[in-house]
C-alpha cells in the first residue's frame, strides 16, 4: 500500500572501530581491558594481548649487563600494561628478585601501582607477601613499597595492615609504618578484627617508641561495626593513658578520641592528660588528608 512504512529487520550491533578500542585501552589498566574483551568476540579479537617473546623474559631473568635487563623490563612493561599475563607475571617477580637493580625493582612497584586498581589482591599480595619488596633488606625498596601500598589497597585492606602491623617494632621503619597504616585505614567505616589485633600486639613490646607508633596507628584502625572490638580497643587505650611515659599518654588520648569521639564530649579533659593537639604535636583536627600526615611524617624515622 502506497504510504505504508515496512519493516525491516535490525542490522548487526555495530562495534567500536579497532582503532579507537586501541587507542581508548592505552588509558585502561588491565582489569579494564580484560572486562572490554569479555564484552564481545569483536572487542576480544581487537583487544588480544600481544605476545612476548622467551628471549625477552630471558634477558630480564638472566642478563649479566643490567642495561640490557632494564631495557627488557621497560619492553615488558609496556607489553604488561596491555594485559600481556606473561609480561605481568615477569614484572611482578621483578619485585621480590635480589639479583636485579634497586632502581629496577622500584620501578617494578611503579609499574604495579599503574597497573592495579585499589584493593585488587594480586597487587597488594606482591607487595606484602613472604619474600616480596616490603621486606626486602635493601631499605631503599621497602620504603618505595610502603609508599606504593596505599595506592594498591583499598581503604581498610587488612591484609596490608597486617603486614604493617609486623613493621612497627622495626626501629627502620616504625613511625612510617605507623603512618601507612593510618593511611590506608583512613576513610574505612570497619577494619578487619585481625588488622586491628596485630596493631594492639605492639602495645605489649618493651620499646616505648614501638607503643607510640602502635598508638598513632590506632587512632585510624581501631573502628569496627562490632562493638566489643570497639570495646576492647578503648579498654586498651584507657590503660595507656595511664602509662608512666608522657608521650604514650598523650598518643593514647589521640587515638582514644578519634576511635570513640571521647574528645567531642569533653570525657578526656576527665583523663587528667593533654588536649588533642598537644597529644599529637599538630592540629589533628584541624587537618585533613594529605597536609595531616605529611606533618606527622616530619618527625619519622628521625
């Protein structure tokens, strides 16, 4: 009938051009792009990772001229950061391999702080497992890989904190590790009872410098949606605020009002012990994000 519309069926989905899926993955970290692969046959045809060659993996592993390792490993980033699972798999054991450069293994942290997005366990797994860079003898690294794990963790990571946790009776690395793990707790609603219980381990060492790093750390870590851990921090922290050593009291009090807003009622004016900003030697308050660590970080490792 003249007029009349006719229908016809729908054309095949149509598919972002090959160009614009490599062009718009150079921006992607690897989670991203395998999740656009899933998406379709066209995307995971386009997006198919490249392949690396075993004499690339070799001369990272076994070259004698470390010139020629880091040029393999920059190739081999490049390569991981287009979802090349060998190439990932090679940068990532960079980390914790004591034959390589230093330079070489706090690039590999880099590569990894690139590639991962926060809170995915491979990433922190390669930072704080056994062997890995946070324990390495080489002070250099380990203070790269506390710098490069609150990117990779997410915020209350108990995994990460734990590891932390372990780091505070080190006279090396104590007061960062003790900031780290207030960063990476910051801004987290509940944090893991077995994070929490590795940072009140330290309060029982014998080094009052260990205490105060535990009770700094504290303050961030110690909230919980169960209201006996909370109970069991704050009976922890009360008992310090009777210690002999001023500055253990005065850390106390700090971590006591920030875990249970005791300093907002007024109650630790009860204590007998110094104000907030007296207890942390900053305005805690009056502070936020990065401007109130970096001035806690001003007397670490001193």
């Amino acid at each position: 009938m003249t007029g009349s519309r006719h229908w016809s069926a729908p054309g095949p989905r149509r598919q972002l051009p090959t160009t614009l899926l490599k062009y718009a993955s150079a921006w992607m970290k690897p989670a991203a792009i395998c999740a656009l692969r899933r998406a379709s046959r066209a995307h995971a045809a386009a997006l198919r990772p490249p392949e690396v060659s075993s004499a690339l993996l070799d001369q990272l592993r076994t070259s004698h001229l470390p010139v020629r390792r880091e040029v393999a490993f920059f190739e081999l980033e490049k390569l991981a950061k287009q979802g090349a699972v060998d190439a990932i798999k090679a940068v990532v054991a960079s980390l914790g391999d004591d034959t390589q450069e230093q330079e070489l293994r706090k690039w590999a942290l880099e590569a990894v702080k690139d590639m991962a997005e926060p809170g995915e366990d491979w990433a922190v797994s390669a930072i704080v497992r056994p062997g890995g860079p946070l324990w390495a003898g080489n002070t250099n690294i380990a203070k790269k890989a506390m710098e490069v794990l609150p990117s990779v963790a997410d915020a209350g990571n108990a995994l990460a904190i734990a590891a932390l946790a372990s780091m505070l009776s080190d006279g090396r690395f104590g007061c960062r590790a003790g900031l780290t793990i207030a960063r990476i707790a910051e801004g987290a609603p509940s944090i893991d009872y077995a994070a929490i219980q590795a940072v009140l381990a330290n309060l029982r060492d014998e080094s009052r410098r260990v205490q105060v790093n535990a009770l700094m750390a504290l303050g961030y870590v110690g909230r919980s949606h169960d209201m006996s851990v909370i109970q069991t921090v704050t009976q922890e922290l009360l008992a310090k605020t009777e210690d002999k050593d001023v500055e253990v009291r005065q850390k106390a009090v700090a971590a006591l009002e920030r875990v249970s807003g005791l300093g907002k009622c007024g109650e630790c004016r009860k204590l007998g012990v110094l104000n907030s900003s007296e207890a942390t030697g900053v305005a805690d308050h009056c502070m936020h994000g990065a401007g109130k660590f970096s001035m806690l970080d001003y007397h670490c490792d001193r």
